[in-house]
C-alpha cells in the first residue's frame, strides 16, 4: 500500500523541482522510511492537479540520486541508504591540503568576466540575440541529431567539419578577398581558444609577444599564463606603433580592421609596415578580424598583403551570430598545420560537430550571408543613435569619433574630464547602466580615459535613455573631482 503524501506545491512554479524538493526533505527528515512505496505517479499527479510528466519527472530524478527504486510490477519504493544522505547545508569543509594550491600567476588574477543582466547594458561585443534566427537554427541542429547523420558518432578531426571548413573558405573568398581552401582552415571555439593554441604552438615560455594598448584584455591573460613576456604597445590614429616594437619578438596580436577597443582601421600604409618589419625580425602576426562582417569597407586584410605567411588569420561568429554558439576558425600556413591540429587535440578533441555541421549548412544556404546583411544595417541604424545621443549631452565631456561600422564605439575623455566621466560610468552600475571605461583596457601607468560603448544588446530607444541615465551620475562624479 502506498504512503500518504501531503504536499503543498506553493505558487506553482517549475514544479516537477518543487516536488523533487518536497521528496528529498520528507526523506531525509524520516517522514518517508526506507522501503515505503510512493503512490503511482498518475495518482499523485491526480492529488495534486498536475501533469502526470511533472510526477515522472520528479522521480525520475530522485531515482537517479539514489533516492527512490524502481521495481518492476511492484511500484517505487524509498531506497535503501547506502550511505548517509548529507543535509541540504553540508558542514564547513577541513582545510585544504597546504600543497593543494594554485600556482603563484592566479593568486594575483582578477576574477573571471560576468554579465549579469542589466537594464542598460552597453557592453562591447555582445550581439543582439533576439535577432537570432532560432527556428532556422533549429531545424538545421534537428537534422544533424540523426542516427543516419551521426553514424558511429564517433571523435573526429581536429581541424573540425570538412564541409564548415570548406563553406567558410568559400566565404573568406567572397567577403575578404582571402583565397583558402577548407585544409589551410582549423575550426576552434572561438578566437581565445585561437589564439592559445597558436601561442602555445609557437612561442615559448619566456618569449616576448606584443599586443595593442589599450587592446583585448583575454589576450593579456593568455599570454600572461602560458609564460610569455607581453609588451603592450601604444597606437596612434593610424593604429599599432611599429616603431615601438621591441625586437625580439615571436608573435604579434592586432585587430586592424577595428581596433579593439579604440575603434579605428590601421591604415594601408601602417598595414605594410607591421608585415616588412614582421619578416625583417622572423616574428608571426595574429590577425584578429573580430567583427569585419559589419564593415562596408573593411579594407585589405593583413593576410591578403602578406607574401611571406607570416599572418594567421583568425575569424569569429561569436560577434555574427552568438557567443554561446563557440564557434570560430584559424587560417594558418602549411608549416603550422599539423601543429595546431595536434594542440587542438590536446585541448578538446574537436569543436562541437553537430554545431558545426549545422553552421555549414546555414552558411552554404545562405542564411549567413542573409542575417549578417540583415544585421548590419541594424547596428549602423544603432550606431548612429548612440552618436546621436551622446554629442549634445556630453560635448563637453566626451570627443565622439564615429566609428566606420562594428559593434561598438570608443568616446574619448576631453582634457580633465577622464576620472569624472569614468567615475560616473562606474557608478551608473548600480542604477542598471553598464559601460565600460577605456583605462581599464590599457597597461600604461598614464592610461587613455573614455568610455567604450557597445550597441548590441539595445535598440535606438534604449541607447537614448542609457545615455540618459550615465548623465545623471555625473554631478556626484564632478563633486568627487
């Protein structure tokens, strides 16, 4: 005979959790005894005016913890404790082991980047989700998740998908005039994993790299992990200082169709300059072209000018699509190939096969090429908004030079104005706004000071009234000199 349960579901919400809940504590507290039998689940379900499913689903889940035992014929009973069944509130853990510690570098790191949501949020780099073409997206997913599709569905190779590989380089030749085919390319999730790979293939611990300052804070980390010695070199409106790069170095990181997080397009000439300087001191250039899709005239790319292979070029969709997607390409020289394939391996086998079978169908059928166009003249729409909304307010605070396209802008403090303008960025957080302040990008000890804003997550209404909102903290800022 099955136990009586009573059992109060509250408001009603997710409740196959709030049932689980109800079990395990009426378990654990001794209410429910070791080989009681629970009422079927169409019962419970019946008593307790819910889905039979919500019913399953629970004891489903107190059955794979250990909780509940299925026997067949017979009904589910509580199960026997094997072991003690801790509280909900485990005790405070013993000390850790003195030799159990990280090593010296992450003692001193800054905590991992968080997005929580905001009501504001101009954060850099983040798309527009809700312009996602999900249902698109679902059935190209659906068709890969097919035992006919998958097959043994085995590991595969590192350099990813042969039909993504081949659809991009398809793409590169369209979009950017780079002429690849699928085996110069290597799938990766995402340009961070990019870029360790191809530092840790061909720089070694304690050899210099070089990187942009201000410049893309994930690249600081990595290079500052895997043991490199990292100079970040200053910009001027051209882009990357050449002349300010130290002579020994292996590799060198840049974003030169839109400097991140500055915003401008390292010039023609500049362009020359790095690759004959990188071949006169055998060092390699990473070419990040972050969110090119978005910029009519992207101009060159550094791998189109390069004679020498001495580029590796490295795109993402994180920007064009969705970060959570991890999906992104390098395209390396022979000689690199099967080293990378090999690190590639190390770190993760291979990126996400179904995603990527899936992305190259969208790409060859021309979704991809449909939601970028699509998007581009969003964020130009967008980006003329924030321009728009930041000039008479802040002219006397902020210098706002419009940015050619991307997704994002860089306001320059005006002389005087850069701690007031980034202490009112920092403390509009509390009141819902996120903004991003340009220091915080840079290494100098006399850094560059602004705020980068980026636009995609808000449309043209939401940007003004952001803006709005950054406004009213600046009279406390000013008072805080």
């Amino acid at each position: 005979m099955s136990v009586a349960l009573s059992i109060d579901l509250g408001d009603r919400g997710r409740l196959a959790d709030t049932l689980y809940q109800h079990l395990v504590e009426a378990i654990v507290g001794g209410r429910l005894r070791e080989g009681d039998r629970l009422p079927p689940t169409r019962q419970l379900a019946a008593s307790l005016r819910v889905s039979r499913s919500t019913v399953t689903a629970a004891y489903d889940r107190l059955a794979g913890d250990g909780y509940l035992t299925a026997r067949v014929g017979s009904g589910t009973f509580v199960a026997a404790r094997r072991t003690p069944i801790v509280e909900a509130v485990a005790p405070e853990p013993a000390p850790t082991a003195v030799w159990l510690k990280a090593q010296d570098w992450w003692k001193s790191r800054p905590k991992p980047y968080t997005f929580p949501p905001v009501e504001f949020d101009f954060t850099s780099g983040f798309p527009d989700a809700t312009r996602f073409p999900y249902e698109s997206w679902r059935r190209l997913l659906s068709r890969q998740f097919r035992a006919g599709v998958m097959g043994r569905a085995m590991y595969s190779e590192p350099a990813g998908h042969g039909g993504l590989r081949e659809a991009i380089a398809h793409n590169l030749q369209v979009a950017r005039g780079i002429h690849a085919n699928a085996a110069d390319i290597t799938i990766v999730s995402g340009t961070q994993q990019a870029l360790d790979i191809l530092t840790r293939v061909i720089v070694a611990p304690g050899q210099a790299v070089a990187m942009e300052d201000p410049g893309y804070g994930m690249a600081l980390r990595t290079f500052g992990v895997l043991g490199t010695r990292v100079s970040c070199v200053p910009l001027d409106a051209q882009g990357l200082r050449v002349d300010q790069l130290p002579d020994d170095l292996r590799l060198i990181y840049v974003t030169p169709t839109h400097q991140f997080p500055m915003g401008m397009t390292m010039s023609l000439e500049r362009r020359l300059e790095l690759l004959q300087w990188a071949e006169a001191h055998g060092a390699a250039i990473l070419e990040d072209d972050y969110d090119s899709e978005f910029h009519r005239d992207p101009g060159a790319a550094l791998h189109t000018l390069d004679a020498e292979q001495s580029v590796v070029y490295v795109g993402s969709f994180s920007k064009s699509l969705l970060p959570v997607l991890r999906l992104g390409f390098m395209l390396a020289p022979p000689s690199l190939r099967a080293a990378i394939h090999a690190a590639k391996q190390l770190m993760d086998w291979h990126t996400n096969l179904p995603m990527q079978a899936a992305l190259a169908e969208f790409i060859d059928t021309g979704g991809f090429a449909r939601h970028v166009h699509k998007m581009r003249g969003i964020y130009e729409r967008r980006r003329t908004a924030l321009v728009q909304a930041l000039k008479a307010p802040l002219s006397h605070y902020v210098e706002v030079v419009p940015p050619a396209a991307g997704m994002h802008l860089c306001a320059h403090a005006k002389p005087s104005m850069g701690h007031i303008l980034e202490t009112a960025a920092r403390e509009a957080l509390a009141s819902g706004v996120r903004i991003q302040v340009l220091s915080e990008f840079s290494q100098h000890p006399n850094p560059r000071r602004g705020l980068v804003l980026g636009y995609g997550l808000l449309d043209e209404e939401q940007i003004a009234q952001g803006v709005q909102r950054l406004m009213t903290h600046l009279p406390a800022a000013i008072a805080k000199g």
